[in-house]
C-alpha cells in the first residue's frame, strides 16, 4: 500500500524528475517525427467513493470515448489551490472537443472529509465538472498515487498516457491534452494555450523570494518548534513565546494541546509566532466547534499589517475562522525581507494545522 506523501511544496520540481528519469523533453518538439505518448497503465475504476459532486457515478461506459484528466487534490492544499486556475480553464475550453476533467478529493486532515465542505469549497471556486469524494484513499491507492496536486491523462481507450505531479508545467500538460484529442480525431481543440490571470489565493507563488517551508503544528510531522521546554504531546500545557525567532522557526503562547495532527488553543488569547520569508503567508485552521466562529488578530513585527494583509484579513489585522480551510493572512505588498508573523485567537477553540507560503 503507497504512503501519502505529505510534503506538498517539493512536488514543484516532480514533473522535472519524472521526464529527465524517462528521457522525456519538458519542451515540446517541434518536428513532424513526434515520439508516441507511453502507456502508464490503465484507468481504474473509481471504486470506494463516498459521493459524487457535480454529476451522477461514472463508470467506465460513461468515458467511453472522452479524452479524461484526472485531478487528485484537497482544499486545504496551497500547490492545488494555484493549480486550480489551469485545471478549471481546461475543463471549459476542452469540454466540447472531448475532454471530461474528473476531480478526486482525496483529504490530508480529518475535517476535510465533510462532504458538505467539499461541495462549499467547489461552488465557491466556480467548479463545474464532477468531483468524486474518496476519504477513504481507495482510488488514491488504485492510481497508485503519492501526491497532491496530481494529474493523469487518459486516452479514449481508457489507458493513462502522461502524469503530473505538483504544480507547474502547464503549458505541457494543455499540450498533452490537445494531443490526445487530436490522436482521437477532435481536431477543432485547436493549439493555442490558455493564459489564466489567477487573483486572490489562486496567484502564482514569487518562487523568487520563497524561502520558508511548508510546517506542520500537529506533532506527528511538526518541526522547528521554538517554545521553551518543547512539545508536550496530547496535553494541555502552557506555552512561552521567545523574543526572537530565527528563520523558520515557530512558537507558542497560551495553553495549548498539541495533537499529532493540529495544536488546539484552550483558553483566548492563545498566539502563534513564526519567522518566515516568503510574499505570503497561508495557515490552515479550523474551529473545535463547527459553525463557532472564532476572532483573530495578527501583525507583522509587532505591527498591523496594512497593505500587507492578507485575502481573509483586514488592513487592521482582524479576521475570523468561520470553517475548516487555509486562510491566507500574509500578502506582502512590497518588498519581500524576513519578518515575524504572530496571529492571537481572541476566543478558544481555534485548531492550527500548517502553515504553507508562496
């Protein structure tokens, strides 16, 4: 049975690997003489899925003849989040040539297995095609599958042809898409690519300046942690902050029980600290309580962070947890230098899972 791989922001460079280890170009050739597509295995069946979104089951006869992109993601994954501007603009433009996009939600943290959020999140973005929900990881394991984002793409015969693994590359993978529809006879999908001009939480991270990592608050993958005394695991405990931190580190303040797989803020005026390098800042955070909203505050060096704020954070620095997602609290508007992030929760309950940057 394959692990699930957890460290989502490496994937950038998987495609890379996977073509310099087959001997494929990630430039697209030009000459008439085109090296067939290999064949990576059949599509299995979607079986295990606990709901359908946007469309009644699929089986195999219902694919019978499309070209189909399989799309392996997860709300609360940033790499997805930048991924979906392309995918969604696939699924349009290629839709009557004879391209069907199937998304597979495949959770990382247990409050993403609602399918209620699934649906929210889905109505939210503006997506449109099916969404098959597999909290279970069965079709993850059935592909095989170790990442998030993912792509397969899949021939009218039913075989996988190409993959992608993490974000980027998308010019190759539309290119694979007209290619495959071409090789079924859609001639009109035509070669042009598309040019999304993502906004919001959707922008394209400044790979230049990113220089701090995904970090998990949960104990079972956490690192870095700043706190004197360390972590005590599964416990209320009573945390200090430090007056520095260096890079890519992180604390706490407050009583806190750190689980494996988030840190739960017992009493108000729980805080988090973390020095990061990067134009923005994104946590995933969720309420104990579902629909129990819960306040928040941050600052940048001890300060509100004005034109700095994030998407889901006034110019004051207020914001509120409403429901279990990623929260971008940090869009830097100016020049990107090491700065110190801390967030204080003004009511109880919050849970803080990781912290990604782009």
């Amino acid at each position: 049975m394959p692990t699930i791989d957890h460290d989502r922001r490496r994937l950038v460079g998987a495609a890379a690997t996977v073509f310099a280890l087959t001997g494929f170009s990630l430039v697209w050739p030009v000459s008439a003489e085109v090296a067939p597509l290999p064949i990576e295995g059949k599509l299995p069946p979607f079986d295990g899925a606990v709901a359908w979104l946007n469309s009644a089951p699929l089986v195999a006869a219902d694919l019978r003849g499309k070209v189909v992109l399989i799309s392996f993601w997860n709300f609360t994954c940033i790499n997805w989040l930048r991924q979906r501007p392309y995918v969604r603009a696939w699924a349009e433009k290629y839709k009557d040539p004879g391209l069907l996009v199937i998304g597979v939600h495949a959770p990382e943290f247990a409050f993403e297995k609602s399918v209620d959020s699934v649906r929210r999140d889905i109505t939210g973005a503006r997506v449109d095609y099916p969404i098959v929900v597999d909290n279970d990881h069965a079709i993850w394991r059935a592909f095989n599958n170790q990442y998030w984002p993912a792509l397969y793409f899949v021939d009218v015969q039913g075989r996988i042809r190409h993959h992608q693994f993490g974000e980027g590359d998308y010019d190759e993978s539309e290119r694979v898409i007209q290619r495959l529809l071409a090789d079924a006879g859609h001639k009109e999908s035509g070669s042009d690519l598309i040019s999304p001009n993502p906004q919001g939480i959707e922008m394209q991270a400044d790979w230049a300046s990113l220089k701090s990592p995904e970090t998990y608050v949960g104990y079972a993958r956490g690192e870095n942690f700043a706190s004197p005394g360390g972590i005590r695991e599964d416990i209320p405990n009573l945390y200090h902050t430090t007056s520095s931190l260096p890079l890519n580190r992180w604390s706490l303040a407050g009583v806190w029980t750190i689980g494996g797989e988030y840190a739960a803020a017992n009493e108000a005026s729980g805080r988090i600290a973390y020095g990061f390098r990067a134009r923005d800042l994104h946590l995933v955070l969720a309420p104990s309580v579902p629909g129990r909203p819960i306040r928040f505050r941050i600052t940048l060096d001890g300060a509100s962070p004005g034109a700095n704020h994030g998407v889901d954070v006034g110019a004051d620095g207020t914001g509120t947890v409403q429901d279990g997602r990623l929260y971008q609290l940090v869009r830097q508007a100016g020049a990107v230098a090491d700065r110190r992030f801390e967030i204080e929760f003004l009511d109880p309950g919050v849970r803080a899972y990781a912290f990604t940057f782009g």
